[in-house]
C-alpha cells in the first residue's frame, strides 16, 4: 500500500485516478490545482505522486522543477498530453521518474506506479531514509525532518530510532537500548532510556500522550509500529 498524491484539475479524471488506485489497495489524496499540489507535495509524506502538466496556478513542470529543487525526491509520474513529448523529455531533465500519456491505459498505469514504487523503496533503503509518520530520518547523514521542517534529533536519539527500526514492529527492551547506545559496561538505570523515550515521543509522535509509533510493552521495552 501506498500513499499517493493525486494532482490533477480535471474532476472526472481525478475521480477515476483515485477509484482505481483505491481499488488496488492504495491510499489517496487530491490537489485539485498546481498551487495546493506544489504546498502539500511539501509538507505532507507520499510515496509517490502522479503530477498533470496542465494546472491552474502552478504547471506540472513548475512543481516537479521546485520540488527537486528543495530536495524533495518523492518519486513523479508526469500524466501528459499524448504527442507533447517535448514536455515528457523536459519533465524527465527535471527530475520526474517516468510519464504516461493521457488518455491513459489504467492497467499500464498501476504497472507503471508499481515499478517506479518499487525502485525508490530500494533506493531509499539503500540512502538509510526511514519514515515515521510525517517525519523523514535520514539515518546516513542523520538529519530529519517533520512536515518538512528541520526537526533537531540528539545523536542518542537517532541511535535509539535505528535500533527500533532495525527491529521494526518487535519489542526491544530497555537492556537492548541500553546496551545498544551506552555499550557494554552500561550502569546507568533502566528509566534514563524512558526519559529519552519521552523526549522522541514529544518530537517525532502526533500526539505525544498517546503515542502512535513508539509503543509501551509494559515493564519491558518498546516497540516501533508503522513506520
Ligand atoms: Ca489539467
């Protein structure tokens, strides 16, 4: 399942776009202008984003250039005009990933978004880049953002975050994290690591008092869902 931003003017083509790729399991959102396209495409997290050329208030070409340009990698797929392969080339130079045709083959289509799905998930697993919600770790360089803000993680954090993703949806207890960032001869008492705990909940959960992603397994450790 993915998350797709669906940016696209025309009503009856969005409405098809989202029923099929609903259809298929994934989890949509729509733009309906270049403009709110270009400002959720920003701030919010997908996997992926199917971007019409032909937009009111900012085109096609514009967003992916802009996007690019902020070093937003999220994988495009242009929809263009059949015949404007002029526009196709110029979109790929500007970092979009592929582009189909409109009108356009539904079942070429999800071929396509699989594809392109597929090759950022390795990409992005070869770069370390994880996500939790709508927070971004950059595990390599270890920066993060959140909404796409700089979001400031301690060197400890980020060592926390990459044992629990190592061991996504498993419970690692608070001997494992102690172990883990503090080395072999660790004295220091099992509630430091809760206290650290606290302060990631507060930066990187929704709501931090009833948290989302960095889960309680009661007198034992912690588990990381949905990331
Ligand atoms: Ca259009």
């Amino acid at each position: 399942m993915a998350h797709i931003l669906v940016i696209e003017d025309e009503p009856s083509v969005a409405i098809a776009l989202r029923d099929s790729l609903e259809s298929e399991g994934h989890f949509v959102t729509v733009a309906s202008d270049g403009g709110e396209g270009f400002q959720r495409a920003s701030t919010e997290v997908f996997d992926l984003i199917l971007l019409d050329l032909m937009l009111p208030k900012m085109s096609g070409l514009e967003i992916c250039q802009r996007l690019r340009a902020n070093e937003i990698e999220t994988p495009i797929i242009m929809l263009t005009a059949r015949g404007a392969s002029s526009d196709a080339a110029f979109g790929l130079k500007l970092g979009a990933d592929d582009y189909i045709p409109k009108p356009f083959d539904v079942g070429e289509l999800l071929a396509r978004i699989e594809a392109v799905l597929r090759r950022s998930s390795r990409q992005q697993s070869e770069k370390n880049i994880f996500y939790i919600g709508n927070v971004q770790l950059d595990l390599r360089r270890l920066k993060a953002t959140r909404n796409g803000e700089p979001l400031d993680l301690s060197p400890r954090e980020f060592e926390i975050l990459q044992l629990l993703i190592a061991h996504s949806g498993e419970t690692v207890t608070r001997e494992q994290l102690l172990h883990h960032i503090w080395g072999e001869h660790a004295s220091l008492f099992t509630r430091t690591i809760d206290a650290h705990i606290t302060r990631l909940r507060q930066k990187i959960e929704p709501n931090p008092a009833n948290p989302e992603y960095i889960i309680t397994a009661h007198r034992v450790g912690y588990r990381l869902v949905g990331s």
